[in-house]
C-alpha cells in the first residue's frame, strides 16, 4: 500500500546491530526487545549507537536492536515492513512522509505517552504541533534547523571569487558560480550542484515570490507559469558552467558522506543548517554557512526554522511505553544529549539545549549561531506537507532530470510536473 513512497537514490550506509544484556545468572535475556530504525551516515550512526549503547547499560533486561541506511533506501525498507506488519518501534520520520504513514494508520497518537514515559513539557508548542495530523500528535520533532548554503570557503578564497552571503541574489549566485567554475584551479569543480530538483530549494525560492510548495488545504501554491521560470534559471545556470552537468549531478545520492562537495565536484551545497558538523568533520578546507540567495535585494529571506526530523512510535509496537522511554531517553537525558550533540539540529529540549549550550564545539556553536541570525530572512513555519509529499518531490526529481539531460525543455518539464503533482495530491 506505500508502493508510491519514494525511491530516490540515495545511499549512506547500512548497519544493524543488537545490545543484550545478561541477567543476574548469567544467561542472556530481552525481557523487553525493541527495534530503532533511522537514516544518516556514519556520524549519526556512531553517535546514536553510542546512545542505545548508554541506554541497554541503564536498563537491564532491554534489547534495542538497530539498522540504518540513506535516505532513499530507508524509505523503501521501511514501506516493506510497514506492508508485512513488521515495522521498527522507534521510526526516524520526515515531514515529507508524516502525513502518508499517520493517515494509514502506521503510526501510534502518542498523547497517551505524555507526559510520562515522553515529556516534551520544554519544548516549543508551535514546534511541537508541527508533529500533529488532523490535531493528533503523530510524531516529536529531534529538533529544529534551517535550510543552508555550506559553503567551502577555501575553495572560493583561491579562486578569488565572491563566496555566498546573507544579501546574495539569485542573479549574483549564477554569475558567481559561473566566474568560479572558470576561476578555480581545482580539477572537475564547478561552483554549485544543480538544485533544480531538490524540494527545499523550490519552496524557498517559491516563497521569496510569494508563492508556497503547498497550501494549507493540502494544494499545489504555484502553477506552471513559476516552474517554468524554475527550471529556466537553471537550464541558464546549467549553460553556463555554473552549475555542475546532470551527468555529474547523478553521482550525488543525498548524503553527506558523499556528496558533491565531500567529492570535489561542488565548492558548495544545499543542505540543512545541522548538516554542516557532519560535513565540516569530513573536510580539511574551511567551510561556513549562508542563506539561500534571495530573488531580489528587497525580497524576503524564503527561509523558516523547521523540525530538523521526527521521531515516531509504530502502532503495531508490543510495547508502547518502553519505546516511549527509549525515546524520552533520546531527548532529553544529559549523557544522551551530550552524544549527540547538534547533529540532529538544535535540540528540541530547552533542557537538553541549555546542557548543551556551554560545551558546543567550534562547528556546532557555527551552526547554531547561523540560525540564530537568520533575522527576516526567516518567516512563518509553512503548513504540515499533505499525504503525497514524498511523491511530489519524486515528480519534481524527474522532472528535473528530464530537464536537465535535454528530453524536454524548461516550459514542457513545468507543465508535466505541476499536472503529475496535483494528480498525486488529489489521490493522496
């Protein structure tokens, strides 16, 4: 029934792992077994192990089994055990699929859960109602971010070239990027990746003209007229040199460990604010953080702090209230937290990000700092996604290949995907 769920091709890695501990005769026992799923690469991976790892030693007689793996081949794994009933206690969730797998009834309502073993009594209420459908909280966020530019900065410091700022527009972003391509010394490196098809790159580029990626019915908040011009200004961008060639653009599956800019192939990427501490880990050079260019000088910034992902309980868990804790331990436990860092994004916890706050490391205190200064540039949390998102974003991906490798031009991959969306939507 989740056929439809996405099959982007994205790959970090796998893994899968089983904590049991012994009893007191020395024979080893789960009296309560529980299975946490989640996408990221190695960083994430290491750094929640060592949490569950935390957990297992606090909680004798608790097995936590784990797996993880990239974004595009979490979902598929997770729509097959979903469709066999065998779907992990503790699911890592994304907006973008929310609403499909709560309104199937996949996910458990977790009011009953609160606040006691889940106390989310710190956290913000709007950033909180974010895990909500239809008024039922679905899903808590890990925390919250901000989408960004990471930008290696060394890169454009030898080049000589203008690196993004918080006043960059568009049109300076593809004259930039098109003088560092030509600029730069380093082999194979272009200035930017093509982003256009990544999801949150057209929302805010959609809402610095006034438009949305949804409305709050649940509605396409563009027509074709606007993918159109979308598509254009990367087909320009695309001719130029400015941005990397869709042959290239193909070798970047979604993850961090091995983007374009981990492979040399972009001086910088479009990505999320708490993803910068994986990739700064991963790189000698320098790197910063900047806003997505603007339309104009005097348009609006287009960006909004998000929940960085969810966390949601399934419905079918034999055990509700250990998952629950498991969670609640995930959150909001000092030692858990201090594992964990900003990687998920600034914790959700005013406890859990007050512990934090003093002992942030260089590159996390960066990415906080970022999202903290974000100003006007940042507006009102858009609507929840509708059921179909995922699908819209997989449309959008092959629209923009489409586009991109010449089968059609700018106007025609518009109005294809614009009518795929809104038929996904309607039967959504």
């Amino acid at each position: 029934m989740f056929s439809n769920i996405n099959r982007r091709k994205f790959l970090i890695g796998t893994g899968a792992s089983a904590i049991a501990l012994a009893t007191a005769t020395g024979q080893a026992r789960a009296d309560t077994a529980l299975r946490f799923a989640w996408w990221g690469g190695q960083s994430r991976a290491e750094r929640t192990q060592k949490v569950v790892d935390l957990y297992a030693s606090k909680n004798p007689g608790v097995t936590v089994s784990t797996e993880y793996l990239g974004w595009g081949d979490y979902w598929p794994k997770l729509t097959t055990e979903v469709s066999g009933g065998n779907a992990p206690d503790l699911i890592q969730m994304a907006s973008d699929y929310l609403a499909d797998y709560a309104s199937r009834g996949v996910l458990l309502p977790l009011e009953g859960l609160m606040p006691s073993p889940l106390d989310t009594s710190d956290f913000d209420a709007k950033l909180l109602s974010s895990g909500k459908i239809g008024n039922v909280q679905y899903a808590v966020p890990s925390g919250v971010n901000a989408v960004a530019l990471i930008v290696n900065k060394t890169a454009f410091d030898e080049a000589g070239i203008p690196s993004p700022a918080h006043d960059t527009t568009w049109a300076d972003f593809a004259k930039n990027m098109a003088d560092f391509t030509k600029a730069t010394k380093r082999d194979g490196m272009f200035g930017s990746p093509d982003g256009s098809g990544m999801g949150p790159v057209l929302e805010t580029w959609l809402r610095q003209r006034g438009k949305a990626l949804y409305t709050a019915d649940g509605a396409l908040g563009f027509d074709a007229n606007d993918m159109g011009d979308w598509f254009q200004m990367w087909s320009d961008m695309r001719a130029s040199g400015a941005i990397v060639p869709p042959d290239v653009q193909a070798l970047d599956h979604g993850d961090v460990d091995n983007s374009l800019m981990t492979m040399g192939k972009a001086a910088l990427g479009f990505m999320n604010s708490n993803q910068y501490v994986a990739v700064q880990a991963l790189m000698k050079d320098a790197l910063t953080l900047a806003p997505y260019p603007k339309v104009a000088a005097d348009s609006k910034g287009g960006l909004y702090v998000k929940p960085t992902m969810f966390y949601s309980l399934s419905a079918k868990s034999a055990d509700p209230k250990a998952a629950g804790a498991l969670l609640n331990f995930i959150l909001r436990d000092p030692e858990a937290t201090a594992i964990l860092g900003f990687e998920r994004g600034i914790p959700a916890s005013a406890a859990a990000m007050k512990g934090l706050s003093s002992s942030a490391e260089a590159a996390s205190q960066l990415m906080v700092e970022y999202v903290a200064g974000l100003g006007d540039l940042a507006g009102e949390l858009p609507p929840n996604e509708p059921a179909g998102g995922g699908e819209v974003l997989d449309a959008l991906t092959k629209a923009a290949e489409e586009v991109a490798f010449g089968t059609k031009d700018a106007k025609a991959g518009a109005a294809d995907f614009v009518a795929a969306a809104t038929a996904i939507l309607s039967r959504a």
